[in-house]
C-alpha cells in the first residue's frame, strides 16, 4: 500500500480545483480527480509531470448523484480511502426568473452545487467515521453570504453549501471526521472571467490553493480566501437592506445560459 496520503478532488480539470491537484501533488500527495472531462485531467497531468503511479482520474458528472458517488467508490476501491475529499465542483449562471428556460437552469446548479456535493461527500463519509479520521472540505463562495442581482441561483446554492457543510459539521463531530468550508472571493479563473463587473482582492489560483491547504490542514471550521473579502462581507452582511439594494442598483448581472461559458 503506497505510504502517501490521498485527496480526491472534484471539479478537477480547469481552476481552482486544478490549482488544488498541483497544490497537493508538489507536497507529496496522491490524486483521485474527478471532472467530467476526463481528457483534460490526464493532459494535464503529463504535462505537468506527475507519474502515473501518483495519481487516478475519474470521469464524473457531479450533477447526476449515480455518476460522481460511482467515483468515489471507485477510488476507495483503487487507491484507498483518501485523508482528504474536496467537493470543488460548481457552476456559475445568470438567471432571470421571469424567463422560463432559466427555472431549469436553477434546477442544474443546485444538482451540482448542492446535491452533487452531498453525493461526493456520501461514499467517504461512513468509512471516515469508521477510521476515526479524515476531512471534508465544501468549497463555498463569498457570494453566498448575500443575494447579488441576476446571481439568484448561484448564491442561493452556495448559501445551502454554508449551512450544508455546517449541519455536516455537526453530525461527524463525534467521529473524528472534520468538515472545512473555504468560501473563496474572487480567484482567477475561467469561471470569473466571464464576469462583467470589478472583482476587488482577485487571487492567482495558485495562491488560492497554499492559503486553502493551510486551512484544511488545520480543519479550520469556515475560512474565507482572501481574507480581506471576508471583512467585505461581513459588512455588507451587516447593511440594512434598504442601503444593499442601492449599493447594487444598476450592477452588470451574471451571464446567463448563451451569453457566456458561465461554468
């Protein structure tokens, strides 16, 4: 049984969770990534030069309970139960509530930000639990802790990611299994470069991925990165709602589905 520790990665093949693999790879961990992109993933490694021998791919669609718990299984099955499993996989979209097609799209990023995340985290847990050790890791989103013009599906998932992540907390104390939510600001990546608006505190991905490390390392409970957006949101958390509503009048809304990548 090879020695080196091993986190399992969604979301895997592009961003923050890409910057995560390299993270973890230069610090001597072995990789189970899952995306659906499964091409990608394995590019990526060879180019980067990781061996074989130090890493897994999966092909998964975190949106589709079956497919992404099939991973995790999987994993546990080739390489061992990981110390680590970061649910990473997300998707950003505009919607409009007034357009019909976008009450569908509102269904998607919930299957994937929410449920999806619950199904990556459903093969680990029990396992964990058994072991006495191990950390889940829900990545949030500074987003979630106010509701943005045009983002309403967006921060209304990573608002359920927050309080998910929380009552999972709760449940696993006694186990020994720890549950860390990293609620990212602005990191740059393909994701946020579809947005049409200033991004304060903007992060390289690789940045990103020391400072989450760090936190995962010591199951810091809740972490936002930067921490500077924390602040940020903290205040505006505090708003009386009169005065947020005026703040955002007339801020550029998310894309939505056909105007941009958006996830």
């Amino acid at each position: 049984m090879d020695p080196r520790p091993l986190v399992f990665i969604t979301g895997a093949s592009s961003g923050i969770g890409q910057a995560l693999a390299a993270h973890y790879h230069r610090a001597g961990w072995r990789l189970a990534l899952a995306a659906r992109r499964e091409s990608d993933m394995k590019t990526w490694c060879s180019a980067y030069g990781i061996s074989a021998s130090s890493y897994e791919t999966y092909s998964v669609d975190v949106s589709v309970s079956d497919s992404i718990i099939a991973a995790g299984q999987a994993c546990i099955e080739r390489q061992g139960l990981p110390q680590v499993v970061i649910a990473n996989a997300g998707i950003s979209i505009g919607v409009d509530t007034a357009e019909r097609a976008d009450i569908d799209v509102m269904a998607r990023v919930f299957a994937t930000n929410n449920v999806g995340m619950a199904a990556t985290f459903h093969p680990f847990t029990a396992a964990m639990a058994r072991r006495g050790s191990g950390t889940l890791v829900g990545i949030g989103s500074v987003a979630g802790i106010r509701g943005l013009p045009g983002h309403g599906a967006y921060c209304a998932s990573k608002a359920a990611v927050i309080s998910y992540c929380e009552s999972l907390r709760g449940e696993l104390r006694a186990s020994g299994v720890r549950v860390v939510t990293i609620c990212p600001g602005y990191v740059d990546t393909p994701l946020t470069r579809e947005n049409r608006y200033a991004m304060p505190f903007l992060l390289p991905p690789e940045v990103f991925a020391e400072r989450a490390s760090r936190a995962i390392e010591a199951g810091t409970r809740y972490c936002v990165i930067p921490w500077q957006m924390g602040v940020v949101a903290k205040l505006l958390r505090l708003l009386p709602d009169a005065l947020f509503d005026r703040l955002l009048a007339g801020r550029p809304r998310k894309h939505r589905q056909g105007q941009g990548r958006g996830g």
